[in-house]
C-alpha cells in the first residue's frame, strides 16, 4: 500500500519534443495531481445471436492531466514558459541615467533598454528619491533603446544618478515547450514505482484570487503517451523545489489598478484561465498521440466587487475597454506582476442573494489582443 504524503512530480524541459531528458529533473511543489495516460477503448458493435459483446478494442492511450498547487514566486517563475509558449526579456541594467518626472521618463544610452517591451513592467533601485524607484509599467521605448516613458505619474521628482534596472518579462507567445514529467509512489516498505509522460506541453493555467485566502491554481498538460517503470528515469536524482512563501489575496496582494491607476472599487475575487487550446494528433499505427497542436491562446477569467454605485456597471454594459494591473509580493520581496492591457467584459450584473448580505457585481472578463503592446497579457517577475 502507498501514501499520498509519499509520492511526488517532478520535471525536465525537452530539448527535443518527446524524448525524455535523463536528468535535469525538478520537484514540483503541489496540492494534487491527475496525470495519467489516459486510456480509449471501444466496444465492438458485432451483432450476435446470443447477445454477447465479442470485443472491447484499447484504440488510444494518450498523456493528460493537470497539477493542483498554490502559489509562489519561483515555482511560478519556472513553470509560467510553459504555459505561456513563449521565451523571457529580460534587463540587467546599472548605469547613469535621468529621471524627468513630468514626462515619466527615464533615459540613459542608445541601446541601453533595447530588450524592453512596451506593456513590460521594468524594477528601478538606487536612486536618491526613494519614490523614484520601485516596480513602473512602460508605455513607450525609444527606438534606439535609450528611454522608456512610464506610465504617468510614477516618478515623483527630476533626477539624475546611478542606477539598476531591472527586467523580467513575459507575454502569451507561439514557441511550444514541452516537459517530460514523471510520477513517483512509494508505498509502506520503502518500494519505489514510476510513470513517465513525454511531450507534456502546458494546455491551461488558472488562478484563484480570494480575499482571506490562499491563491490557488492548476496547470493542465496534454502529452504524447506514458510509460510505467521500477526505476526512475533520472539516476542523479531529483533537484528541489524552489523555496518561498505561499501567497495570499490578503498580505500578498497589492493594489489593483484599472487604467493605470488604483482602482477606487473594493474587489472581493479574481480569477484567470490562460488556455492554449491544445489538441492530440492521433495516426494510423500509434497508440498514443504522435504530435500536439497548438490553438488560439483564450484568456478569460472573473472579478467580483462590492456594489459601490452604477460607473463598474455601465463599463460593462457599454463594453468597454480596460486595463488590470496587480502584483503579488513574499516577504522576501520577490514579486509576480500581471498585466492585462485590454479587456472587455462578455457579462455581469449586479446580485442581492440574499438578507444580510453584501450587493456584489459579479462580472466575466476576456482579455482580447491590445494594439499598443501587441499582446493580450504580461507578466514580470522580480526576485
């Protein structure tokens, strides 16, 4: 017999899609998991005279399932290539620079800031005004890389010094990555047992943002095929998880802004869904898929706010554009900050539940592609 508190997942990026790495291999941290090779079987449709069914024919065996986890920065650090099918910009940046607070502006040196994308969110340090520095948010990048306008009004004063900026951004992208990712049970007597599935490319990541709870989410994987084995497939062993808090709606959560500026509604959930649409290819003479296709990348999602009056409504029922802003911070600093730059809401309204009770305005929302930054979502990450 095996225990839950036992077992463990653990993956490897594939240099080549479906050949599993012999090492390399990271624990993940998780609440739950269902990855299985999923098996197909169909029933014969022989007719009999004696009204037996001649035959359940296995036609399909296919690598899919999903991770159930709650949130952390490093973790999330790794794991968000792969559901974002896309590389990360970075900027390591420190040198003299100038600070021009009305126009919320930095500029340094031609190519200073080349790696920069509208719609990224960039770190600065050093500088004298400590309103100066913190997380901004880039509208604009010079096209020689030597300034990068902010959002207006996140610089406080004029200045000109030494500094360190940093980059770490992301946005949804076309390079599909994939992971072989392996389960390990052990049961009572110390007995060790392995399944195998290759060619794990990330189908869809959600997020779950509750005041007074932690965040949680889930990453779901489409695959080739799996195999079981007694041994495992990385002989050196397993490297750790990345350490680090657990975050929270609460003391983790910071402001969130709607058009570039705090949002003066009290927001009670938020929750989000990446999904790249993925689909299995099947062929004549292969058990398992022999490919993955990619789809259109959806992001939809939810927010649930306190009825403060008619403005929240009347965006949505005019359909209007808007932009979400929040960062998610541990105590050792380290930061997820997710941008979504257009908006629209398909629904909402306004509900009374019940006596005793709050009105909220429960609305779903679609992030669709922003002509300005090119994209329909961006995270950073700042360590």
């Amino acid at each position: 017999m095996s225990d839950s508190n036992l077992a463990s997942l653990a993956y490897s990026g594939e240099t080549t899609f479906g050949t599993p790495p012999t090492d390399g291999y990271k624990l993940l941290r998780m609440t739950g998991e269902s990855i299985i090779t999923e098996k197909e079987a169909i029933t014969s449709d022989e007719i009999r005279s004696d009204r037996q069914i001649p035959d359940l024919a296995k036609v399909h065996n296919q690598a899919s399932g999903s991770m159930d986890f709650e949130l952390s920065v490093l973790q999330f650090d790794d794991l968000l290539q792969y559901a974002m099918q896309a590389d990360y910009d970075t900027l390591d940046f420190t040198g003299a620079i100038a600070v021009v607070a009305s126009s919320s502006t930095i500029t340094g040196a031609a190519g200073d800031f080349s790696t920069v994308k509208v719609g990224s969110g960039i770190k600065v340090s050093g500088l004298a005004d400590a309103l100066n520095n913190g997380i901004k948010r880039v509208v604009a990048v010079s096209g020689d890389g030597s300034e990068l306008t902010c959002v207006a009004g996140q610089f406080n004063s004029d200045e000109s010094d030494t500094a360190t900026i940093k980059a770490k951004s992301i946005r949804n992208g076309v390079t599909r990555k994939s992971m072989t990712i392996e389960k390990k049970i052990v049961d009572n007597t110390g007995g060790e047992f392995y399944q195998q599935f290759s060619g794990m490319v990330a189908d869809t990541l959600s997020l779950n943002i509750e005041s007074k709870a932690i965040i949680t989410g889930s990453l779901s994987f489409l695959g080739l095929t799996g195999v079981k084995s007694n041994t495992s497939i990385d002989a050196n062993g397993y490297a750790n998880a990345p350490i680090g808090d657990i975050l929270n709606g609460t003391s983790n959560m910071g402001t969130l802004a709607v058009d570039d500026a705090a949002s003066t509604e009290r927001f009670k959930t938020l929750t989000l869904e990446i999904a790249n649409n993925l689909r299995g290819k099947d062929a004549l003479s292969y058990e398992g898929n022999f490919d993955v296709g990619m789809g259109r990348c959806e992001i939809t999602g939810s927010l649930n706010a306190y009825f403060k009056n008619n403005d929240f409504l009347t965006k949505v029922d005019d359909h209007d554009d808007i932009s979400i802003d929040f960062t998610v911070t541990d105590s050792a600093g380290r930061t997820i900050s997710v941008y979504l730059p257009r908006i629209k809401f398909p629904s909402g309204s306004a509900s009374i539940e019940g006596i005793d009770s709050d009105v909220m305005v429960n609305t779903d929302i679609q992030a669709i592609l922003d002509p300005v930054t090119g994209t329909q979502i961006v995270f950073d990450i700042f360590e």
